[in-house]
C-alpha cells in the first residue's frame, strides 16, 4: 500500500486482516514495538515521528513477519519509503509484489484526516471520522483507550512525510511498474468503497 500519511492505508491494511483473511504488517509499528521491546523508548518515540529506522533492521523485521504470516497472502504498509528500497522490499518478500495500490486523495483532505484521527493505544487500529469507535474513546477490538498518534499532532513531521513522499513517491511507483501491476484509487471515498475498489482490482487482473 502506497500514498501519503493519511490516505487511509492502515485502516485499508487492517480490514484487509479482519475481513478478507490477509495479514497486514505495518513496517512503521513493527519499528516502533521492536524499539519498545528492546527498550529503547527514545528510538521509538523518534520513530513516532516519522524518522527513519536502519535499513538492515527494517530487513529483519519484514523476514521474520512474513515467516510468521506463514502462506497466507499479506498487505505491506510503510515500506518502501524510498526508491533505492525496492530491492530490499524484494528481498524482505522474496520476489515481486503482486500487486501496488496507490492510494490519492487532495492534501487538503490528508491533513483533516491525520488531525482528527485516533488509533488504539493497545492494538494500533485506527479511528477517523468515517470509520469511529463504538464507544467514544475506547477501541471496538481491545477496549484500551484510544490517543493521537504523536505524528499526527507534529505539523512539521507531517510536511516532512509529505515532501519525501512527493519527492520519492514517482521512482517508487516507476520501479514499481517495472515489477507488477500498479492500481490508483480514490482514496477520498469512504473505507469501504476504497477496500471494494482494491478487492475488484484483485478479483480482475
Ligand atoms: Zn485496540
């Protein structure tokens, strides 16, 4: 899954796991959980606010989630975020992805999304105005309490993931077109009509 911070493309990933049976690996809180589980809340907390992991650790976290994921197909989210990482996306998968999906939506749009959005301060699902929670505040999966993601609150981090996706976005959809099948959907419409837009393209090749 490709687009800009706020596209939607971890609430596409996760209904991808909870209703179609994918398994969705978001490389960005695989970083984030590693550095909470090695300790190194100072790590995680950069991370949090969209700065770059080493690439070899990236590499070993994507093998070790797709060895977990065992046969079942997976969605990727947050990896590559440059174009020189597509042979590591290559060899984290071993081979070609099936399929890119592009998500676009006006910039305007992105920044209301990432401003009013929530995620779960357990399971990491994500909250915005099209998909809310049950019970204000509190996550329809886990029940734990529901935050901002410290990202979404950072303006300049959120120009910075918007410059480096402007800047990078083009190479990586160019190498990609090289390797598979690149879709482009409106990721203005609500989340079900994204996920019926993607699961068409998939059902027709
Ligand atoms: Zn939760």
């Amino acid at each position: 899954l490709l687009g800009q911070h706020g596209s939607g493309k971890g609430t596409l990933g996760q209904q991808f796991e909870r209703t179609e049976g994918y398994t969705f690996i978001s490389a960005g809180d695989l970083l984030r959980r590693d550095a909470v589980r090695r300790g190194e809340e100072d790590i995680a907390s950069r991370l949090a606010v969209g700065q770059d992991a080493s690439e070899d650790l990236t590499y070993s976290l994507l093998r070790e989630s797709m060895a977990q994921a065992g046969p079942r197909s997976v969605v990727l989210d947050g990896f590559p975020r440059y174009a020189r990482q597509i042979e590591l996306l290559r060899r984290s998968i071993d081979g070609d992805p099936d399929l890119a999906v592009v998500l676009e939506a006006p910039t305007e749009l992105l920044i209301h999304r990432i401003q009013t959005r929530l995620v779960c301060s357990g399971c990491r699902a994500v909250y915005g105005q099209a998909v809310p929670p049950a019970i204000p505040g509190l996550c329809d999966v886990c029940g734990s309490e529901l935050i901002r993601r410290p990202e979404d609150t950072n303006i300049g981090s959120m120009i910075d993931r918007q410059t480096v996706w402007a800047r990078e976005g083009s190479a990586i959809l160019d190498a990609l077109a090289d390797l598979t099948r690149v879709i482009r959907v409106d990721a203005s419409k609500s989340p079900g009509e994204v996920r019926q837009a993607v699961r068409a393209a998939i059902a027709n090749p």
